[in-house]
C-alpha cells in the first residue's frame, strides 16, 4: 500500500477539522453568550496556569526568548482582550436602535450583531502565542466557530495552542491544526465566513486571492516601514531611549517596530549617540543575555546580516552596538543592535521591512521634509511622532496615513482594548482588539418592522393626486 504523503494527511485533518466546526455551526449555530463568556473564563485560567509552558514554548521555538518579554507581549495582553472582552460582551451583543426619521413613523429598527459563522484565524511566527489566541478571543466573543492555524515556523507553540484550545474548547467550537506551507495553502482556499490573517503583505495577497474564491471577507494585518519622526525641540535622550525599547523588544520581530528614524540632519549624529546609551543601559552584554531575543531561525538571521552587509558595501555607516565587545556565535542567531546611516534609497533596508534590530536613520532638513518622505512611501501599519506641540502633532496626523500612530512613545496604540488596530493600505485592511473585533466576526443585520399605520402606502401605484400630494408632504 502507498504511504499517504505528509502534505495530504495536514491536507486530511483540515477537512476534517473545518467539516466539524461547519456541522457543529449547522446544528447549533452561534455560541449563546454564557457559553462565550465561560469558555473565555476558563481560557484566562488555563492561560495563567501555563505561563512557564508558554514562555518554554516560546524559548525552544526562537532558541532564546526572553521570559519576561514573553509575559508582557504574549501573556498580559491577551489576558487583558479577555478580561475586556467578558466585561464589555453583553453590551456588545445588545441590539442597537437607530433614529429613524419621521418619514418611517411609527415604524421601529434594530441592528443585531449576529455571529458570522465559521470563521479562520491564521497565525505568524513573531508573536505566535498572543495573535492567534487573541483572534480566538474576538471570534468566541462574537459566537463564531473557530478553525486556528498557527505559524509552521513555531512547532512547539502551536502544539501548546493546540492542547490549551482543547482542554478549554469543544472540537465544534474551536479546532486547531498544525501542518505545513501545503496546508497553510489549502487554508485560506476553504469557504470560511471570514479570514484573520496576521502576516507579510506578501503572504497576505496570496491569502486575499484564495479567499476571493469563495468571496470569503479578509482582515488582514501585514506590516510595513513604520517610521518614527523627532522634532528637533524633543528631547533625543528620550525618544532615543522609547525607540530603543520599541525597537529592540522581541529582538526588532515585531511588526509595529519602528523601522527606520527620520531625524534633523544636524541632530543624526547625536541621536545615535544617544540610542547608543539606551541600548547600553538596557542590554550590557547580548550573547549570554537572557533578556535579548535572538532571530527566529537561520533565514532570517541571514537576511538581516545580509541587509547589513548591502548597506555597507553602498556606502552606508554601519554603528553595531555591542555594550560587552562580545563575538557573537552565528549559531546563537543574535544580532547586535545595528544603526545604519546613510543607506540608498533602493537599499533593501530601505524598501523591506527589517523585523530585526536594524534601524536605519535618515536626516531631514523639516518635519515637512519627514512628511514627505513618508507620503511617498506605501501607508505604514504604525507611525512614531515625538513632539510636545499639540499643534504641529494635529499637522502631522492629518497630512500622514497609517495604521495607528502612538506620540511620543512607540507602540503604545496596539495595548489599548479601547482602539481598534489594524492597517490601511499595503499594511492591512479591518481591524479588531475590543469592540472592533466583536464587529469584524459579526454582521450587522438591519431590521426594520412595518407598524400597523403606514404612511408609506401613500406611495404605492396607481399614482396620481394622492402620489402628488404625499410628495409634496414629504418635500420631494
């Protein structure tokens, strides 16, 4: 007998899972709210109850994951999505009633929030643990069905997810499958309700074309350059110091990261001088450092020193920071903090996204300069403004476009339950954490019911005298 090959057997348990889930939503429907809101009860359990399992999870994956960065990136917000979620949900669900204008008296009109169906969450690799869960979250908080994929490149977190999705969750309500590019593949090509897709925009247009097939909505929160702007009167030591962290957590992995500075060129010099301290003060040494993250696997190891290296040989500056002088071992997959000045326009640090502790700073001669600059860039997921004048950040806010912006600190915006996140543009469409994600798994449903008295039959053929005059009542 033929060996059934790996990609047709991930293949097989895809099927299988989505056909559960589709059976399940047939017989039962959306989830009734006491069941979202104690299964999202037992989830922040089990998730606080398997915080060191997460955190090794997450360190055998990267090879090195700092624990604490683990806990403040994957654990405390989805916690905080959860606890939001259970408190707000009720109100969520509540029918809304619009005004209706006088025309429709004494007409009435609701919009339900009805639970989408079925519907697929698609993991990355970077934050492997939090986005999946926390697209569960918003979809359970909705009434959905659930199907998970986490990221290939992850194996023991989507394990952990698996196990945790199964002992808090019934095979009908969520299911979770981990398999390989062919199956990530046949994924998005599934007649899902909706897709959640957090990822590359590269990969991003190929989950948007599959799911065009069976006309299968998409939200989809890919990336980009974010870049981050400093008026000369800011203080460099302290935007130097917020970009530091921002950058350099989850070793520059994270798709809200700034990616490159846009500084006063007469202020360069003394910017990297002053992220040259940050980094020294948070991280003295890397290599043996258990708070400094190393590069996910060897591709993109060697992507970033490779982006490093063109930037060099075109007659960039290269400022590796590396506090302890240490030789950092390949196999070990840490790169130094790396500033890069000066790099060409069509560099590759310049044009793709970094995810990775490389920053690049541009001088500009004005903060119209920096505006500019970005406008002739594709929309950036986030963007960075450091500035104490309320009047000049309005101006920037309302000559840019990005996804979310945070002033005067980095990445603040995506913590908030209160804010949608999401793109616009080449970084991502829809949006969800919150309210908004109740909204991105729900539809809408309009109803209106007809009273007993209506007005409106003055409308109705045959026209003539009576047609003219309601129209007139009317002001038409």
């Amino acid at each position: 007998m033929a060996e059934v090959s790996t990609d047709s057997h991930e293949i097989a348990q895809l099927d299988s899972a989505y056909a559960r889930l589709r059976e399940a939503w047939s017989k039962e429907g959306a989830l009734p709210y006491k069941r979202r809101m104690a299964v999202l009860k037992a989830l922040g359990k089990a998730v606080k109850a398997n915080q060191t399992a997460i955190c090794e999870a997450l360190n055998a994956d990267f090879g090195s994951r700092s624990t604490h960065e683990t806990r403040l990136a994957e654990v405390w917000p989805l916690l905080m999505s959860i606890d939001h979620t259970r408190t707000h949900l009720q109100d969520w669900m509540e029918p809304k009633v619009p005004e209706l204008t006088w025309h429709f008296q004494p007409a009435s009109a609701r919009v339900v929030y009805q639970a989408k169906g079925v519907v697929g969450i698609i993991g990355p690799w970077n934050y492997p643990f939090q986005l999946p869960m926390m697209g569960i979250v918003a979809a359970i908080g909705a009434g959905c069905r659930v199907l998970v994929r986490p990221s290939e490149v992850t194996p023991a977190t989507g394990a952990l997810i698996a196990r945790l999705v199964g002992e808090v969750f019934q095979p009908g309500e969520v299911s979770v499958v981990n398999g390989g590019p062919a199956q990530a593949a046949a994924f998005s090509s599934l007649p899902l309700d909706h897709i959640l897709f957090t990822g590359s925009t590269r990969v991003g247009k190929l989950v948007m074309k599959a799911a065009a097939e069976n006309l299968t909505p998409v939200t989809l929160e890919l990336g980009g350059k974010s870049p981050a702007v400093i008026h000369p009167d800011f203080s460099l030591d302290t935007a130097a110091g917020r970009i530091a962290y921002g950058k350099l957590l989850n070793a520059g992995q994270t798709c809200i990261a700034p990616d490159y500075v846009l500084v006063h060129t007469s202020k360069v010099d003394a910017f990297c001088e002053a992220f040259r301290a940050a980094v020294r003060s948070c991280y003295p040494r890397l290599g043996d450092n258990p708070d400094y993250t190393a590069i996910i696997n060897d591709h993109h190891y060697k992507r970033l020193s490779r982006q490093i290296d063109e930037a060099r040989d075109r007659g960039a500056k290269i400022i590796e920071i590396n506090p302890a002088s240490e030789v950092l071992d390949p196999a070990r997959r840490k790169i130094a903090p790396t500033l890069v000045v000066g790099a060409p326009a069509d560099a590759e640090c310049m044009t793709e996204e970094i995810f990775g502790p490389i920053l690049p700073v541009v001088g500009v001669d004005s903060v119209e300069e920096a505006i500019a600059y970005i406008n002739a860039r594709p929309r950036p997921l986030a963007l960075y403004y450091f500035d104490r004048s309320g009047r000049r950040v309005d101006h920037l806010l309302q000559h840019t476009l990005s996804g979310g912006v945070t002033v005067n600190d980095t990445m603040l915006h995506f913590t908030s339950e209160e804010m949608p996140f999401g793109g616009v543009g080449p970084s991502g469409m829809g949006a969800y954490h919150g309210l908004d994600g109740f909204r991105t798994f729900t539809h809408a449903r309009a109803v209106f019911e007809q009273s007993r008295i209506n007005a409106l039959s003055l409308f109705n053929p045959p026209y003539g005298k009576l047609m003219d005059a309601a129209l007139k009542l009317f002001n038409f």
